[in-house]
C-alpha cells in the first residue's frame, strides 16, 4: 500500500486494526486481570512506568505497518523519536499500551492505539482494549465503528456525564450551572475520548501534556462518529509537527453549544495568543 500515491483510507483502517489485534495479542500474555503482570517493569525518564509487553508491542507494530507502509514516517511512545519523519507527507501514530500503569497492576482499562496522519490530520484510526474485548476504528469519510457497529457520539444538552480530570469538570460545571456525573478515572485517556465518540459520556477531557501518540485515533474517531477533539482555540489538531505534546483537550459533540467550549476555556484558564 502506497499511501503518498494512492491514499486508501479504509484499507489503511483494516490494517491498523489487524496489527493492533496482533500487539493486544502479544500483551495479553503478560497482563493479569486484577493482579500485577508478568513482565519486567522499568521506569522511564520522567517517572512513567514501560513494560517488555510495550516494548514488544510496539515491535511488532513497527514491523507490521512499516512493512505494509514503507513510505510512511513513525512516531510512538516508546521509540526514539529522530525526527525524520518531518520530512515525510504521512506518519503511523502508535502507543503500543496506552494506559501502562492500569495494565501493570491488572485494570483492564488500556488499549493499543494506532493511527495514520496524512497531510497534518489522521485518514485512519484504531483504538483497541485487548482485555475488554473492544475495537474502536475509523477511516476518513467512511465512519466510525465500536465492535463493528457504527459510533455516534452524544449530543444532549445540558451535558450529564463526562469523563477526565475532576478539578476542570467540576469547574465547566459551575461556568455551565449544571451538575455533571464525573466518570471513574479512565487510565487509558485514548479510550477515555473513545468513550466521548461512543456516547457513553457527553464530553471527555485531557489535562495538558497529553502527547500525539495518546490522541491521534481518537481524534479521527471523534470526527467520523460527528464529534471533534480540539483545544482552546476550538480549531481542529495538527499532526507531525516537531512539538507532539499538547495542551489541554476537550472531545464533544460537534454539535455541542458555543457554551461548552466556553466553560471548557474557563476552566483551563485559556487565552488566545
């Protein structure tokens, strides 16, 4: 597959999808439900934990794709990035475990996250959790599906329920004057915007210092399930540029009220530049 030459959105969409089956399979040998896994664990710089499951995951992720995308550049968690991809019109995203310290201890709340950017936005996207047996997956202009069924995200106002950071919840609910039911921490902040696109809740919220990798399947999800992820600008996201972390998100419903990115500014104190 030729992504610069032939760019094939839903057959980039399977292929995420299977080689994200394939990592989920080989970090499933190391998870234990509700107990600490069989891997080696190692602290990174910076104090986040990496396990062998991350690091074999994201191996075979790196093989499958680059293989079947060898003009594409590559950006994941747990490799070096050399920038070489700046050069590059498309890029695989990948965190091979996103959600490392919830598969440590057994919290079946983390998933392998892929995605392809093609000119700066992501043209396939695969969020998959292995120990809850869920797939999330889209392709641009082709929709959004979780286990196959199509995704649309929740619209009702004023919103009820969302998931992300307490202290910024709970200030969109005062700037909106309507009780929100905060969702139980979500590990895994791929699937907590999963959960944003499903529906399941009526927004979901990342803190600052998210980075690509976390985010760019969700993004695409969003979108083709009618929903957005931005940040205080209210613009869409742009991918491969050489800063990947991100300052704080908020994934709605596109039709969500001009009130919500409102209070959503409020909260994280946002200013435009």
């Amino acid at each position: 597959m030729s992504v610069d030459a032939d760019i094939d959105a839903l057959a980039a969409r399977d292929l995420l999808a299977s080689a994200a089956r394939e990592a989920g399979v080989v970090a499933l040998e190391y998870f234990r439900p509700g107990a600490r896994t069989s891997a080696q664990v190692e602290t990174k710089v910076g104090g986040s934990p990496v396990t062998a499951a991350d690091l074999a995951a994201d191996s075979l992720l790196k093989r499958r794709l680059l293989d079947a995308l060898p003009e594409a550049g590559w950006l994941s968690e747990e490799t070096i990035d050399d920038f070489e991809r700046l050069g590059r019109r498309s890029l695989i995203v990948v965190d091979p475990i996103d959600g490392t310290r919830a598969f440590v201890i057994g919290d079946p709340h983390w998933a392998v996250s892929a995605a392809l950017i093609v000119d700066g936005r992501p043209i396939a996207g695969v969020v998959h959790a292995p120990a809850l047996d869920e797939t999330y997956a889209a392709a641009r202009g082709g929709g959004a599906t979780f286990n196959g069924a199509p995704l649309a995200a929740a619209a009702g106002w004023p919103p009820r329920a969302a998931a992300g950071p307490k202290p910024i919840i709970q200030a969109m609910a005062a700037k909106l004057g309507s009780p929100i039911e905060i969702t139980p921490r979500v590990p895994s902040l791929a699937y907590r915007l999963c959960m944003a696109a499903l529906g399941a809740v009526d927004f979901a919220v990342a803190a600052e210092n998210s980075h690509d990798w976390d985010i760019a399947a969700a993004d695409l999800l969003l979108e083709e399930a009618g929903a957005r992820l931005i940040d205080g600008s209210g613009e869409p996201l742009l991918y491969n540029a050489r800063q990947v972390r991100r300052g704080a998100l908020l994934a709605a419903s596109a039709a969500a009220p001009p009130g919500l990115i409102e209070a959503f500014r409020a909260a994280i104190s946002w200013r435009p530049n």
